[in-house]
C-alpha cells in the first residue's frame, strides 16, 4: 500500500472508532478544545503496531506516512506518526532528527504531540550520540513557539549524558526572555530538573534571571523549594 492509502486506513480506523465521551473530556485539555475522534490512547498504539507489521513498512516509507498524518488537524492522526515512527527506534539516524524537526513547520501545534516528539525520540537521539546539544540551536529561535519549548523539554533527557550545567545554562540563556507561556513551562520544567541534580549551579543561574524573565519560569523551576526558600526567587523592586 501507498502512504497515500495506509493514511486513508487510520482515518477510516478512527471514523469506526470515535468515542464521543472521550472527545468531551479531552477537551479540557486544550486550549479551544479538542478536534479529534476520542481514541483511547492504548487503541492508537496497538494500531500503529499492526500497520507497521502488517505492512512490513521500511522507515522511509514510514517517514512519507508520518509526514502526511502530522499535516492534519485531528489529534489522533500526529498521534499515529509519533507512535509509527517510535517503532524504527533502532533505525534511528541523523536524518530522524532531520525529519521530525521538518513536522514543526506543518503539524505539531500544542504541547501533547511536542512532549510526546522528545519522550519517545530524544532519550536514543542522546544514548545513541546521534546529535549533539548544538543541533538543537536553531529549534531555539523557531517561529513555532511549540519547537522552542522541545529544547528544555529535550534536554531533561540530556542531563543523563551530561553535568555540563554552565554549557546547558548558557545555551538556553536567550530563551529566558521567550514571550510564550508553553516555551516557559518548558524552561521551569528543565530548570526544577537541574535543581534536583545541582542545586547551587541552578540557584545562581535563576538569581541571574529572577527581575526578568517570565515568572512561570520562576514558579515551575522553584517548586519544590519550600514556601521561605521560594521568597529568594521573588522579582526585587524597580
């Protein structure tokens, strides 16, 4: 089968398969609800499963698939490319990471599919050497505002490989001044991280930015401090 037509496989699997219950609750969710079928996520992994079995795909006739379902504006079809290509994993290459930072420009569009893209891609694209921080460069000044925040989120997998805190600090420095709350959640998140791992390191770090940058940011990365060691943390006055 064509990608053409496999495509047409996993919409009409989704059509049969709507649930109009989940559809309801997912919608809170996402801002402006949610456009989909409902699908329990379990039925779109063992689905993906079959198609890749059944079909006996190569990886560069699942990279086509892959790039025609992340188009569509149904949550499920993306879903499908993130759990379809997941199955090549040991296939995995440069040109992965080529591929899936071309789906920003014509798919991923909120923070499910973003984090899902790093969960199931970055943790062998590290273990493997297959990139290296600085490939990630040019995602930080991304017109997607939903690739920028991949970065932080990707480099929570990076702190297995590295304790490089200062070279991690200093490459996503500029990004504390990112207008976007999801590229925010993501930095706090990626900074509450490192703290764990190197308080000292990542409490001069948010002194630095503490009077600028977006108080999300802030919140996210000082979570688990108490109530009186959070007060450190709050914007001085002008």
């Amino acid at each position: 089968m064509t990608p053409l037509q496999l495509k047409q496989e996993i919409i009409e699997f989704c059509i049969r398969n709507q649930n109009n219950e989940n559809i309801k609750k997912y919608s809170r969710y996402f801002k402006g609800g949610f456009i989909g079928y409902g699908l329990d996520s379990g039925l779109i992994e063992k689905k993906s499963k079959e198609i890749v079995a059944e079909h006996k795909l190569d990886i560069q006739t699942a990279y086509a698939l892959c790039k025609l379902l992340i188009s569509e504006r149904e949550y499920e079809l993306p879903s499908f490319a993130l759990l379809i290509l997941n199955e090549y994993k040991k296939e995995f290459t440069e040109e992965t990471f080529c591929e899936i930072g071309s789906w920003f420009s014509s798919g991923i569009n909120n923070w499910a599919h973003t984090d899902g893209l790093v969960m199931y891609f970055f943790p062998i694209f590290w273990k493997k050497e297959i990139i290296k921080l600085e490939d990630l460069s040019n995602w930080r000044t991304a017109e997607n505002k939903f690739q920028r925040r991949s970065v932080p989120v990707a480099m929570i997998k990076y702190l297995k490989h590295s304790t490089d805190y200062q070279k991690m600090f200093a490459f996503i420095d500029f990004m504390m001044m990112d207008p976007e709350r999801e590229v925010h959640q993501g930095l706090g998140w990626f900074l509450r991280e490192c703290w764990k791992k190197n308080r000292i390191q990542t409490e001069v770090f948010l002194m630095k930015w503490k009077n600028d940058c977006a108080r999300l940011i802030i919140q996210y990365a000082t979570e688990k401090l108490s109530k009186e060691e959070r007060l450190v943390f709050r914007k001085g006055k002008v």
